[in-house]
C-alpha cells in the first residue's frame, strides 16, 4: 500500500514538474526578442573588440543622441572618428587630444 502511494506521488510530481515547465514558458519568456525586425538589429551602440578586450572600433550614440564612428589604433595612440553632428566631421587626433588631421 506504501508503495503504490509513494508511486502515485512520484508520478504526480513529474507530470506537475513537465506540465509547470511547459506553461512557464509561456508566462515568463522576455516579449523583448520579437520587437526586433528579422533583417536588423536594434542596438544603441555596437563594438568591435580586439582578442584581449580592448574596444578598437564603436558605433553608437553618445548621451546628447549625436551619433559616431569612431576606430582606434593598435596601441590606441591614434583615434579616428566620424561623426555628422560634431562641426569636424571627421578627425584624426592622437593620445594627447591634439588634432591630427580634421576635415571640413
């Protein structure tokens, strides 16, 4: 008699473990992935890192919105940036914040 209790309580948890498994999926999956087109992306900022870490490459937009490129050298002694909102759209400057290059 033990033993067919103990069964049927065995049974019951697992069919209430698969069935609270299945209906949780449906609660608690992040709605966030559909907002999402099937062609793009949606991000604020997108970065290109080298094998230590290290950001070498970025877009994204800054905190007043204005929207960038910007790349970095190697050693990260020279970065070049591109950007439309900034009055030099694109500049070269070097570590110190001495502007190598700039156009217009």
């Amino acid at each position: 008699m033990i033993h067919k209790h103990l069964l049927l309580l065995c049974m019951a948890a697992f069919l209430g473990g698969i069935l609270g498994g299945a209906l949780s999926v449906q609660w608690l999956v992040p709605k966030s992935v559909e907002a999402q087109s099937l062609n793009g992306v949606n991000a604020e900022e997108f970065l290109l890192l080298d094998a230590k870490g290290k950001a070498r490459a970025g877009l994204g937009l800054d905190a007043n919105g204005e929207i960038g490129l910007v790349l970095r050298s190697k050693d990260g002694s020279r970065t070049l940036t591109l950007s439309p909102d900034d009055p030099l759209i694109i500049k070269l400057v070097e570590r110190g914040g001495r502007i190598l290059w700039s156009a217009p």
